[in-house]
C-alpha cells in the first residue's frame, strides 16, 4: 500500500469514526465510554495521517 493510498483509508475510517461519534451522541443516552473510545481512535488516526503529511 503506497503512502497515498494508506492516508485515503485513513481518512475514510477518521471519517466513519467521527459519523460514529455523532450518531452515539445524538441518542438520548449516549453511552460516554464509546463516545470516549470512538474520539481517542479518531486522535490515533488523526496522529498517523498527520506523521505521513509531514
């Protein structure tokens, strides 16, 4: 996988995490160690797209 390639998915999954974290948040309990969960492996992914940009 060419390091283009490997920063689309990553930015596919960031953006299916972030679609995860809306919709946990929208419930009307949202369940606070998911949304937790959900936005740290959003910063881990965030962290690597952000070392293969620079």
């Amino acid at each position: 996988m060419s390091q283009q390639e490997r920063l689309e998915f990553l930015k596919e999954k960031h953006a299916a995490l972030d679609e995860a974290v809306q919709s946990e948040s929208r419930r009307p309990f949202p369940d606070t160690m998911r949304v937790k969960e959900l936005k740290l492996k959003k910063l881990r992914i965030k962290e690597e797209m952000s070392a293969l940009t620079h």
